[in-house]
C-alpha cells in the first residue's frame, strides 16, 4: 500500500464529499463509487509507471467519458436531420 496514493484518494473523495455538484458534474450520483475506483486504478498506475500520484485533467476527463459513455443508438438516424461530425453526432433542427 502506498501512502501518497492513499493521501491523494482520501483528499480526492473528501472535496467530493464536501462538493457533491461538482461530482454531479462528472459523473452520475450511482457511478460515485465506480469513479473513486478508476481514480485509484489509475493512480496506481501512475506510480508503476514513475508518474506522479496525482491523475491529469487528462486522465480524470478520460474517466468521465469513460463512464459518461452512453450505447449506440439502435435504430438509425435519420441523415436529413442528424449529421454525424468528428464532434459527434449533431442535429439540424
């Protein structure tokens, strides 16, 4: 066990605790926990790979697509109103 990553994640999740919009912000209420545990798997990471302990605004935004990544859409678009982009798809209404 690491002290710097275990320092790192209980001053991580405490603002969270004390800031619970700016969670709400990233990710979803139910995916909390699944958060905090992709934060530690990549810090672990980061200290196998020599890097510093605390995650990028990279590597945290990486995480929250991640999680924020919603399934295919099943049914096709209609291509006269949705146009996709290398944005994503967008809507020409």
């Amino acid at each position: 066990m690491n002290v710097d990553l275990e320092i790192y994640l209980n001053n991580f999740i405490k603002f969270f605790k004390k800031n619970p919009k700016d969670l709400l912000n990233l990710v979803p209420k139910e995916l909390e926990d699944v958060f905090y545990s992709k934060i530690r798997e990549r810090a672990s990471l980061n200290i196998e790979e020599g890097l510093n302990v605390v995650l990028t605004q990279k590597q945290i935004i990486d995480i929250c697509v991640e999680l924020n990544r919603k399934k295919e859409v099943e049914e096709p678009l209609d291509e006269r109103i949705f146009q996709t982009t290398p944005f994503g798809i967008i809507c020409l209404n």
